[in-house]
C-alpha cells in the first residue's frame, strides 16, 4: 500500500478518520493525499470571504494536515475541489492513485440518515478502490483479527481479496471468513463445505470459518466480533443486477450502521474482465520499470 487517500470535511468524525489513515499510513510508510469536496454556498459557511474559497479551504486543510501529522512522519499533500462530494472524491483518489479510501461514518448518520443515505454509503456503491469507513468512535490499533463477509458467487475473482491479504501479511492478522446459511440448511451443507474460488488468495492465511444462520449478517458478525477481539470488518459489496445489488447494499449499511469497528470494503472484482484490466495494468508497470533501468 503506497497511497492513502483520506476525504474530510473538517467535522470531528472525519478528524478521527485522518488520525486513523495516519496511523495506518505510518506503518506502511505510505503517502497520504488529505481531500475535502466542497459545494459553493452549500458547504463552506465558514468561509469569510466567498472571493477566495480556495486560499481560506487551504488554510483549513493545512491546519488539519498540522494537527493529524503532529509528528511529520507521513508525507503528505493536500487539495480542495468545488463540485458534488463523490464525484470530486472517486476523481482525485483515481488521479492521486490512491489504494485505498478513508473516510468517516458519523454517529448523527445511524439515525436519520440510514433511511435516506450517506455520502459514505455513496461512496461505498460507487468506488472501484477499496476504502475504510471509520466510525466516530473508533481508534486506530493494529488489526489483529479481522472478519470477513463471503458468498458463493462464481463471478467473484481472487484478486477482489489482494487488500485484506495485504493487511493480514502485514499485520500477522488472524482471520475469520463468515457464510451465510439459509434457515432450513441442512448440516451436511457444513460438513461438505467447499470454499468458493475467489478464496484463494487468502488461502495461505487458513482463515477460521464460521457460518452465519439467516439473512442477519451484520448482528452476527457484530456478536462474534464482540466475543472475539475482532479489529476490522470487511465486506464486498457486488456489481450484480439492481435486485441483488439492493440486497448486498442492505447488507452493507446493516454492517457500517451497527458496527463501531472500522469496516474494509472490497469492491467486488469480476473474474474475467478485471483479471484482464489487472494484467495489463502489471504488464504497464514492468515495461516502465524496464525503461528506467
């Protein structure tokens, strides 16, 4: 992990959420791209002078940079763009090259909000790049023990995992794969359980399983996290048709809404056409690391 891109908008919930990429980024020693999206006469009641949002957005980001980055030890930049939250943000985390999104889960959202959406929730539906949701309350620690969400699905490649591989490598995590059954399974469903292929690239990590009885993944991934000393949550949200995309999406929100863990999203990478995009992509990488010996 070389680039973490963190959206604020200078609330104490996203506070929290840039001390937490901070933290992250230390231990990998990775760069960090501090970014608030901001809406004219909308969003910046703050500014004192509506001729230069820019300069005055600036100031604050850099106040926020001092703050989060006491110690100096993370490089990192800074940037504000005009224009609608997720688009700016899902822009500037592709042009800045980010592997992974932060960013905040307010406690104020687990009311009102959890109706009608989020920004974060937006996120979440449209990001190709995997992300952390912080909630409020939540601290940075070492991830020791992580759950994940899986299912069956054919279309889901290997390759969806990397990050939570990554993380476990890094950390020497321990890590629980949760299935849900169907209330009327019958036991030899477990018995002859097999693992789905995109489990293959954690195989090595030989992840504890658990199985989930119900269509309530998100209280019982809360209660074993509880009981367990689980760290870090982390789902796949899928790309399927709007029928199935609203039913993972429900998943999802349940997870972030009740959860006061740090929740890794995985966007689900389609076995096929994302392998392909990946191969080009290292294929890129070599020939320029080639040029430059």
């Amino acid at each position: 992990m070389k680039n973490i891109f963190i959206a604020t908008d200078f609330s104490p919930a996203s506070k929290n959420a840039a001390e937490y990429g901070i933290e992250l980024a230390k231990q990998y020693n990775a760069n960090v791209h501090l970014f608030h999206a901001y809406q004219s006469g909308k969003d910046i009641a703050f500014i004192t002078n509506p001729a230069q949002p820019s300069h005055q957005l600036r100031q604050r980001l850099i106040a926020e940079a001092e703050m989060i980055n006491k110690d100096g030890k993370v490089t990192l930049e800074m940037s504000a763009e005009e224009g609608q939250p997720i688009e700016m943000i899902l822009e500037n985390a592709k042009k800045n090259r980010a592997d992974l999104i932060i960013c905040a889960m307010k406690d104020k959202a687990r009311g009102f909000k959890k109706i009608f959406g989020s920004t974060t929730l937006s996120l979440i539906n449209h990001s190709n790049i995997p992300m952390i949701i912080v909630p409020e309350a939540a601290t940075f620690k070492k991830p020791k023990h992580i759950s994940l969400a899986i299912d069956m699905d054919p279309q889901t490649s290997p390759i969806t995992l990397q990050l939570v591989k990554d993380i476990c490598d890094h950390f020497f995590s321990k890590l629980s794969v949760f299935y849900a059954l169907n209330e009327n399974y019958k036991e030899e469903e477990i018995i002859k359980f097999h693992p789905p292929v995109s489990i293959s690239e954690i195989i090595h990590l030989r992840p504890q399983y658990e199985f989930c009885v119900g269509n309530d993944i998100a209280k019982t991934m809360h209660d074993f996290a509880g009981h367990n000393a689980v760290d870090m949550l982390a789902l796949i949200p899928h790309k399927h048709s709007q029928m199935e995309r609203w039913l993972t999406e429900s998943i999802t929100k349940n997870v972030v809404y009740k959860t006061y863990l740090p929740v890794l999203i995985l966007p689900q990478k389609v076995t096929g056409v994302d392998d392909l995009k990946l191969n080009i992509k290292m294929e890129k990488m070599w020939k320029e690391v080639e040029q430059e010996r």
